[in-house]
C-alpha cells in the first residue's frame, strides 16, 4: 500500500514544470523496476493518451535496468535443442517484460502459455494437429503489416493479439507444445524462421508465418538443389535454445535501429556479447 501511495505521489509530479523535480522523480520510478501496472490498476487513474506515454517512457529506464540485471546466460543449458527449457522460458520472459509498456495489466508470459496450452489439450494429440489448431485455425498469423515492430519479440503482446514475426510464432509454438508433451524444435533457416517436427512421413518442416504450411524435409531438399549450404544444414538439424535467443535478440536490435532506438539497441547488443554459441 505504501508503494502505490508513493508511486500516485510522483505521478502528480510526472510533468512539473521544474527540470530538477523531474529528474527526482525519474530517478524515484526505479524503484519500481519497470512496471506501475498494479499501482496504477490500485489507484483507478485512467490515463489519457499523452500521459500513459509519457509514463511508460518514464518507467523504461527501469525495465532496462532489470533486463540487463537479471540476463543470466546459461550457456552449457541452453547449447543443444533439448537443453532447459526452464531456463530458456525464464529468459523470453525477461524481454516479454523489458518489451511491455509498464503501464497495462496482463498475465505473464507463462502464465498466458499454460492458458493456450489447457485450451489446446482436448483437441491436439500430435505436433501437426497443434500447428493446424495454432496457424491452420487463424488464431496466430503472421505481422505482415509492421515486420520490425519490436512488439514481435514480446511473446506476451504476441499471444495476446494473436500475432508476430516468423520467430515468435515459432517460439510460441515450441513452448505450447513443450507444455502439451510435444516434440517441436526450432530451424534456423537464413532469412526466415521454421520449426521441425517427426511425422509418419519423416521429418518435416512447419512454417507457422504461412497457416503452419508443412514442407517435407526430404522433398525440399530433392525439389531444390539449389539451396546453400547454411540453409540445407538448418533443415536437417533443429538449431539450439540459444541460437533462438540470440536470433531474437537479433530482431530485436533491428527493430530498435529502425525505430533510432539506439539506447535499447545498444543494451541488446551487450546481451549478444553474452552468448558463446
């Protein structure tokens, strides 16, 4: 009670007119390491546009202070596709967190997965089934309209709105079926993001940005020679837990260079440096 007290006392002096109460109150939003939502929710204080903004610009200097606190690279956890996923969830809730506004209230990110998950359990038993109940179905569908909008990298947002990048539709697709007993790993296509699981058919390649189109490992690789390298040898091994966290951290510093994000891109890229794949 006594934070949300305080936290109302500097939301009256979020926009003073004085440069240095301004500072002071900045520096007293750490506090709250990033997110007000529940002290805002405590008050009932219903924010106009320009102020809901100028108080998650506020908060973020906290959300970057977290993100960069709390990144642990588990390395030797995280090196193969069946490395701790509990470790790997923990990581992308880190930057579902960084990536919220602070200022709205939803579930966490795992929580909005067991969600997902209990809803698909009567109706999926195999990892095709689930790509159709995701994709097929039209309840996930590829952000065609804003690619670089770095919301695709915030799982949260993503399951919300039922949309994200090629990554994040996989990611959520790995991590359903992680809590429904599937099989579904992540391919690390150049250019492109796809996951791998086994079918009566053999190994097959399911594209969650295309309604969870599947594609024949074996019939690719006959129908299309002319592939590189890099791309015949990410269809026929699933790529490791870290190389999707480095890959998303990747989306992420795009997105914030498009958007002259340059604080957060250059926070990224310190986290980039963490990884020794």
């Amino acid at each position: 009670m006594e934070r949300t007290r305080r936290f109302g006392s500097l939301l009256k002096l979020l926009d003073d007119e004085n440069e240095d109460v301004r500072h002071g109150v900045q520096r007293a939003l750490l506090e709250f390491e990033g997110d007000a939502s529940h002290d805002l929710a405590a008050l009932g204080i219903d924010l106009k546009s320009n102020e809901s903004k100028l108080l998650s610009d506020s908060l973020h200097a906290g959300r970057q202070k977290i993100l960069k606190e709390q990144w642990a690279m588990p390395v030797s956890n995280l090196r193969d596709p069946d490395g701790d996923y509990e470790s790997f969830e923990a990581l992308l809730r880190l930057i579902s967190d960084f990536l919220h506004d602070g200022i709205t209230l939803r579930p966490s990110l795992s929580d909005e997965l067991d969600i997902i998950a209990q809803e698909a359990q009567p109706e999926v038993s195999t990892p095709r089934e689930l790509a159709d109940w995701l994709f097929g179905s039209g309840r996930f569908s590829g952000n065609k309209s804003i690619p670089f909008d770095p919301r695709n990298s915030d799982l949260a947002w993503s399951l919300e709105e039922g949309k994200s990048n090629p990554l994040g539709l996989s990611l959520i697709y790995i991590l359903v079926a992680q809590r429904l007993g599937l099989t579904v790993y992540g391919v690390n296509y150049p250019g492109h993001f796809l996951c791998l699981i086994d079918s009566p058919d053999g190994p097959t390649l399911i594209d969650p940005f295309h309604k969870g189109r599947p594609i024949m490992v074996k019939q690719l690789l006959n129908e299309h020679p002319e592939l590189s390298a890099e791309a015949k040898r990410a269809v026929r091994h699933p790529c490791s837990l870290a190389a999707m966290l480095l890959r998303i951290l990747a989306n992420m510093n795009l997105a914030f260079n498009k958007a002259s994000r340059f604080d957060d891109a250059a926070l990224v890229q310190e986290l980039m440096k963490t990884f020794r794949l």
